[in-house]
C-alpha cells in the first residue's frame, strides 16, 4: 500500500454559534494544524479562532473576485480550494475551517478534499452543527414525522423539482434566489414573486413559512418569523436567512402497497433468526 504524501488536511465545522457548538475533535485540529485556513464570516468567531490558530489565513476577501467582469461565486470557491490545497501541498497539516457543518451547502471543502485525495494526500471532514440541525432544535420540526426536502433556493427555480407538500421544504440561500449570475449577494421582489410563483404550484399562497435565522451568539435568540407564501416578496431576507415551508398535506396511505405488504406470509421464527 502506497503511504499517503505528507500534507493533510482536515475541514471542519464551527457549528452556527461558536460557544458551545464547536466540538471538542474540531476544536482540537484547530489549535494543533499547521495552519487554519478559514471562510468564517461572524467576526467574534474568526478572532477567536485567529488567536488559538499557530497561522491563520482568511478566505473572506476572495469573495470580491465576484466583482470582476467574468467571474462568479464558482470562481471564489476554485480559488479557495486552490489556497488550501497550495498549503497542503506545502507539507503541511491543514484544518479548513467553515461556519456550521464543513460540508452541508457548502461545496468548498468537498473540492478540496477531493482534489486533496486525488494527488494523494490524507484528507477528511468533520461533521459540525448545521443550520439544519438548528432550525429543527429551534422550531420543533422533527424531519422523521413528515420526511424532508432540502435544497437550494436558485436551484430549485432553475430546474425541474418535483416537491411533495406532504413533506417539509427547506430552501437555502432565499436572500439571493433567482440570481442566475452566481455574482449577487441580493435578490428582488420579482424573482422572490417568480419563486413564490412556482412554489404556488404545490402551496397554497396562504400556507404559513418561516424564515428563521438561528442565533450565531449565545446573547441572541433565533428569528422564526411566520409569514403566509404570497408576502414572501416584501419581507426582509437576510444572508442567514432559511426559509422553512411545513407540509401543507396531511400524508396520504398509499394504501395498494400497504395490502401487498398485508398479504405477505409472516416470517418464520426460526427463518427470520437466520436472515
Ligand atoms: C453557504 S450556506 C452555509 C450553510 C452552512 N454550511 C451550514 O452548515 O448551515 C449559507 C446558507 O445557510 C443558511 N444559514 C446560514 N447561517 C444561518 C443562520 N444563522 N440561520 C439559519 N440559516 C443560516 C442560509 O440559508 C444561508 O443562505
């Protein structure tokens, strides 16, 4: 077996507020790497982790490349996986770290852990606590009683998503949905109304959603603003904002498949202890 080349890297998660959601394994590959090259925009968390870090490189400033004729938020994030794999390559141990969980819409540590993989380096990912995991702690939505739908806004404007509205519907990133330049960091009322437009197709305009922006210090307490669909357009979106849509539907019993299950032969005791 070929040993990995020196050089490794590790991409972890701060969780969404930093006292108390960071846990201990990712806390301690940030005080012990070589370097932590780090996308955290809330500023108490990046001074935090600049001070306990041996070196620390900021990947902030290269969302400004969006504003150069001909690059978009794609761009960004090649440079940012590029920047981390340059220190891997250096024959460093390398923590990589983002806000929440490293790889939860996230696709910056997913890049550079492949590309690290591919050129032969140690390279994996620790799980941190996502908005998800808050939204649900936050809101008492438990995923398992309806199942879930989770996805990008833009996304799901752009291609053809089949929704169910028995389900709930978690739509990342609201605040630029409908930029199909991938060089915005806004939306407007007409692509929200286009977005509430196609969700109108499963949901009626008066259906509750929530925009919830889970607390990212331990002085503030989350946003859970209910809303009906239609006011969607005029409400106030901000870069930490998830819209959060419940089942509209009660579940329907698909009931043909629970007769066949029905009509199966219970399984024999002793056959059932040997499968
Ligand atoms: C690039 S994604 C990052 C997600 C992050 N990696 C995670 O694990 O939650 C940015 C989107 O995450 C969601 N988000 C970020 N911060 C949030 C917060 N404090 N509360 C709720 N959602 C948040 C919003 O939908 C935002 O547009």
């Amino acid at each position: 077996m070929t040993q990995p080349r020196p050089g490794k890297l590790i991409c972890v998660g701060t969780g969404m507020r930093m006292a108390g959601q960071l846990t201990p394994l990712a806390r301690s590959y940030i005080e012990t790497a070589d370097v932590v090259v780090a996308a955290v925009p809330n500023r108490f968390a990046r001074k935090w982790l600049q001070d306990i870090a041996k070196e620390y490189i900021c990947l902030l400033d290269y969302y400004a490349d969006c504003d150069i004729e001909g690059k978009n938020r794609h761009d960004t994030y090649r440079r940012m996986s590029a920047t981390i794999l340059e220190e891997v390559r250096s024959g460093k141990t390398v923590c990589a770290a983002f806000y929440g969980h490293p790889g939860i819409f996230a696709c910056i540590a997913h890049m550079a852990i492949k590309a690290a993989r591919a050129e032969g380096y140690d390279a994996e990912m620790l799980p941190g606590i996502s908005a998800e995991d808050c939204l649900v702690a936050d809101i008492g939505i438990d995923p398992g009683a309806t199942g879930m739908q989770s996805m990008e806004a833009t996304q799901f404007m752009m291609f053809e998503r089949k929704l169910d509205p028995t389900a709930l519907l978690v739509l990342w990133q609201p605040y630029i949905a409908g930029d199909l330049t991938r060089k915005r960091f806004d939306t407007t009322a007409a692509r929200l109304q286009v977005l509430v437009d196609k969700l109108a197709r499963d949901y009626p305009l008066d259906h509750p959603v929530i925009l919830y922006e889970a607390a990212t210090n331990p002085l503030e307490t989350p946003r859970m603003d209910t809303i009906a669909l239609r006011d969607l357009p005029n409400a106030v979106l901000n870069g930490i904002t998830t819209l959060v849509i419940p089942a509209a539907y009660n579940l329907k019993r698909d009931q043909a498949v629970v007769d066949q299950l029905n009509a199966l032969p219970e399984a024999l005791p002793e056959l059932a202890q040997t499968a």
